[in-house]
C-alpha cells in the first residue's frame, strides 16, 4: 500500500511539473478558432508606397475584379512636396530595386513636419516619392485582394528601425534610439513574451539571420534577462521543420533580417535597396508551408512593416496617451509629457481562413494593436493601457469566423494581379477611415502648429480615397455581406459579439468557465500533501 501512496505522489509530483512547463506546440484556450499566430515584420515600407495606387494600379486595371474590390485610402498622385529649394516633386512610379531614403530620428519628424506629411524630400530625399504597384509586388497584392489589408495601420513609434521593433514586443515606446547596439536596457518582465512564458502560452522567435550562440536574435539583446529565454530562439528554417513535426508555438515571430543580432538586413526582408521579387518569392514559401500544413485552419498570419522607412505618406500619425508609459523624446522637447507619435502609415495584411476577401480594414490601429490581439485571445490581461486601448476590435473585423476559406497557393507562377476571386463579392466602395486627432490639439494650442496645418491634420478625421482615381458609388457606411458595419461609430461601441458573428460570448464568462493553470495546480499539491501525510501515517 505504501508502494502505492509513493508512486502515486511521484505521478502527482510529475503532472505538476507537466502542467507548469507547457509544451512548444502547446496551444490553450482561445478566445477565437484561432489557435496559432505568426507575425511577420518586413522592413522599411510606407503604406503609399506598396499599396498607394491599390487596387487599379498604375497604368489603370478596371475589370471586374478590381472594381468589386474596396477601395482603401490610398495615393494622390498629383500631390506635390517641396524639395527645399523653391519647386516640388511629385510622387513617382519605382522599380522592384528602390533606393533607400534617409532613415532615423531627424529625417521622420522632418518628413512628418507636426503632421502636414510634406518634408519627405528635405527629410529622407527624393526617393522618398518612389512608389510600386502590382507589377513590382504582385504577391502582397494577390494577398490583399483575397484577404485583408489594413489601410489605417500605423508603426509603433516615428522612429528607427530598432526602436519599433522593440516596440513591437513591449506595447510602449522605449528609450532606445537608433539601431546602435544595445545590450540589457529593458527588463524582459515588459515584453509579450514574458508574459506569454508566465502564462503558459508557447512562443518562439525566428530569425533568418540568427545561427545560436551568446547574441540572441535582433533586437532582443536590448532586454535584460534574454539570456533566460534563449531556448525560444531559432532560425527560421526551424520553423519549417515545425510546421511539418506538429510543433508550431501558439505565438511565432518569424523575421527575415539577417543581423545575428545586429541591426543588418538579408536580400529577403524587402529593405531597399534590396530585390522586392527575392523576398516575395522567400515570403511565399513560408505562407505557402502554413497553408498546406495541418495548422492552416488555426492561423492567423500577420505581415507588416516594421516603419515606413521614409518613403511618403500622406496620413497623419495619430498622437495617443501612453499613461505613463514609455516616452517620446520628441514631445518631451515641446513640455507635452504622456503622449507619443506613432510612426508612419504601413500596410497590415491579414491572412487566415476566417479573413475576409478583398476586405479594406480602414480601424486605427497599430503594432500595439498586434499584441492586444494576442492578449485577447488567449484570455490574458492587456500588457498595458497603451496595448488595451490599441482597437482590438479593429483586428476582429478582419475575420468572419462563421466562414471558413481553403488557402490561395501562390507562386511566381500565378501570382499576376489580379488573380481570381474565391467566392463573388462587389464591394465596390472606397473604405473611410476615422482618426483621432485630438492630440494635435495640443500642437496648435502651444503654437507649434498653425490652423493650415491643424485643417490638414483634421481632414483625416473623416477620410476617403484620395487617389486621382475617381468613383462613383462610395460610401462610408456601407454593410458587408455579414451585415457588420464597415466603419464603426465615433464612440467605437461596436460589440465583440457582432464582430465574431457570434461565435464567442463574452470574455469574463470564457475566462470563468475553465480553470485557471494555477487554480490545478494548487489542487494537485494539496492532493501531493494529502498522500505524503497518509503515507506517515501509515507508517
């Protein structure tokens, strides 16, 4: 008997130890079907740069395909910006080799000149006016016309590439500048992943550039404690092995720079002045994997910019209350404390079987936003008041989770925009987005913005397609064919319900119907005590 009681208590021991260290493909409750995500961050490219003319291109495209897809707000080609000595230059159609603009701290607020978008050329050059179509990036055009592109998306923070990407993790803006070498200056307590880790949620994080040893992954050495988690960092030809042994993480990071830990890129990551096809055709492969994998009716992949690199766009970055969170140095210079720029307009593309087709996502949103989402759906509490207010909601409407799609298989092959459509749709209507501009308030009543500026500012309030092509039947309150509204009202009160067509119930009453990891693994140490006591006792 008391063989028993022993080897009982060493299986209890054991299930606890189970129970605390989750495995890698460990996927617990979602909030939605969707049980897997993976975010992919490209380099340094403006919304109007890669979608601008989208989605009629340059020369025009009007068939029945594209005129039945929505319209985001995209480029206005007879714009002008001032080049500094008296005449102004206009935006120009690229190649699939751009030069890259003048990056980093000074040359983005230049270009962003407190929000009128018209030092582009003074800040970060001419070639900050280049822009491509569909002939340059059919395949990130392919996916946004058989899935979702989000047209109001902003980078975290108007800055660098390292200091976006470190805000990408953190939900706030951090005190690193530049994309120097830095080394243990953010405790990894503030990331997702930590809380991801204590939580029991698996992640890992790929990198094409990372090969094993004391440096981790870009940008991660900038937080203390890294060291620590070092077992979730692989190149990215682990995530293909994954994919194929049944051992994909919940979260995945799959990134395609080639530093080894350094701010340095690889020809796959779309950095100009590198081949835009070498990395589509790079991108592809790994999309192509998840979609042919078991996992592809889990998934949602997410492929963003980590800034816009200094190419032009003509939106206004919201100014947002950090709640004490982080710092822009920026606005800290002016006497505005609490309040920080995000960076430039990027694109968002969002693809899963539950993504809408041909869908504009025209919600402010953010790199925060990509962590709210995470949060959200594995029913964990929001890593911040910034991540908490970032319009979660905004990446719901993305999905119709009442519907699921097979994959698109592409390839350079196929990928010709316009390809087909899965299932009929006639959008047809040009997508309005409606940014907060408060912020820009405080600007004008410390006199660093005059009105001319401020009306500009104000104007994407309440915007529409501002490209020299026209349309005829635009709206900005049009249904889907769900019946959701396309633009949410000023308040944002659109329920979670109408937005997950009913396919979850709230988020307190989820979170309440299962045990919590802690709550069973109290129960199983006082099951441990309760058997080692009997076992005494007996003796």
């Amino acid at each position: 008997m008391r063989k028993l009681v022993l080897l009982f208590t060493i299986a209890l021991i054991a299930m606890m130890v189970f129970a605390l260290v989750p495995a890698r493909s460990e996927s617990p409750s979602t909030a939605t079907p969707i049980k897997h995500v993976v975010i992919i961050i490209l380099e340094n490219h403006s919304f109007d740069n890669l979608f601008g003319t989208y989605p009629f291109g340059n020369p025009l495209i009007k068939d029945n395909i594209t005129c039945s897809l929505m319209r985001p707000v995209g480029l206005n080609l007879s714009t002008s910006v001032p080049n500094g000595n008296g005449g102004y230059v206009k935006p120009y159609h690229g190649s699939i080799i751009l030069t890259d603009p003048v990056e980093g701290f000074k040359p983005y607020h230049k270009d962003w000149n407190f929000g009128l978008m018209n030092g582009f050329v003074e800040g970060s050059g001419i070639q900050s006016m280049a822009y491509v179509t569909n002939a340059q990036v059919p395949l990130l055009w392919d996916y946004a016309e058989e899935y979702v592109l989000a047209d109001d998306y902003f980078s975290p923070v108007l800055e660098s590439t390292q200091p976006n990407r470190l805000a990408y993790l953190t939900g706030f803006s951090t005190n690193v500048t530049g994309d120097g070498f830095v080394s243990g200056v953010i405790p990894f307590c503030d990331t997702i992943m930590y809380q991801l880790s204590n939580d029991g949620v698996s992640w890992a994080y790929f990198d094409y550039g990372y090969t094993g040893g004391i440096i981790p992954p870009f940008p991660l050495s900038a937080f203390n404690g890294n060291v620590d988690y070092s077992s979730h960092y692989f190149n990215t030809s682990v995530f293909l092995t994954d994919l194929k042994d049944g051992q994909l993480p919940s979260v995945s990071w799959l990134m395609f720079t080639g530093g080894k830990g350094y701010d340095s890129h690889s020809a796959l990551d779309l950095h100009p002045p590198f081949n835009l096809t070498l990395g589509q055709e790079n991108l592809v492969k790994y999309i192509n994997a998840i979609m042919e994998s078991p996992y592809w009716n889990s998934t949602a992949i997410f492929i963003t910019f980590d800034e816009g690199g200094g190419f032009y766009d003509q939106v206004p970055p919201p100014i947002i209350y950090t709640y004490g969170e982080g710092e822009d140095q920026f606005l800290q210079s002016l006497g505005i404390y609490n309040y920080s720029v995000l960076g430039e307009r990027v694109p968002l593309l969002i693809i899963s079987p539950y993504s809408r087709e041909g869908w504009i996502d025209n919600s402010t949103m953010s790199g925060y936003t990509l962590l709210g989402f995470i949060d959200y759906n594995w029913h964990l509490p929001y890593l911040n008041k910034i991540v908490a207010n970032s319009d979660v909601q905004g990446i719901l409407r993305a999905f119709n989770f009442s519907m699921e799609r097979p994959p698109v298989l592409l390839s350079p092959s196929n990928w010709t925009y316009p390809i087909p459509l899965q299932y009929p749709i006639h959008y047809g209507y040009v997508a309005t987005i409606h940014n907060n501009y408060t912020g820009y308030m405080m600007l004008y009543d410390k006199g660093y913005i005059n009105s001319s500026v401020l009306d500009y500012v104000m104007k994407f309030s309440s915007a529409s397609q501002n490209s020299t092509i026209s349309t005829n039947n635009s709206t900005s309150s049009s249904p889907t064919s769900s019946g959701i509204q396309v633009h949410p009202s000023s308040s944002g009160t659109s329920s979670f319900s109408n937005v997950l067509n009913g396919t979850t119930s709230s988020r307190i009453s989820e979170i309440n119907s299962f045990p919590s990891k802690t709550f069973i693994v109290v129960v199983l140490v006082t099951i441990a005590i309760l058997s080692i006591f009997l076992l005494k006792k007996r003796r």
